[in-house]
C-alpha cells in the first residue's frame, strides 16, 4: 500500500496562509508568488480531499477539515524543526 506524505512546504504555506488572513501575505512572508501558493494548496487539498481555505471578498476562511489540519501541521512543522 502506497502512503502519502505531507510536503512540508505546502504545510508551511498553509500556516501561513492561516496566520497572515491572506494569499498575498503569505506568499510575501514565504518569499513566493501568490500564484504558486495557491498552486501548493491547491495540491495539499487534493491530496487531503477536502477544501482547507474559503475565499471571500471578505478575506479567507477556514473550512472545518482546515481547522482540523492547522494544529496538526504546526505540530508537524515543530517537530520537523526539532529533528533538525
């Protein structure tokens, strides 16, 4: 059975996503276009199988799998950063 991993990266982004409100503050953050961080979430919700993000005019939203996912990643990215 094949398994799946979480690209830190697109974990990365997606915090960040969730910690600046915002596509376009996030990819400044990161040092990336806002196009290629919607491409990495993009990704990361194909691969979860859910939205993770709503989008307004209002701004952003999380969905219920995204607030799921956002403690688990920062943990993830935490215990990444310790191993290192």
């Amino acid at each position: 059975m094949a398994m799946n991993y979480f690209d830190p990266v697109s974990l990365r982004l997606f915090v960040a996503i969730c910690e600046e409100r915002s596509f376009s503050e996030a990819a400044d953050r990161e040092h990336l276009t806002t196009s290629a961080v919607s491409k990495r979430l993009a990704a990361l919700e194909s691969q979860i199988g859910a939205a993770l993000i709503g989008r307004s005019r209002r701004g952003i939203r999380l969905t219920a799998a995204g607030e799921a996912l956002l403690p688990a990643a920062r943990g993830l990215l935490q215990s990444m950063a310790q191993l290192q």
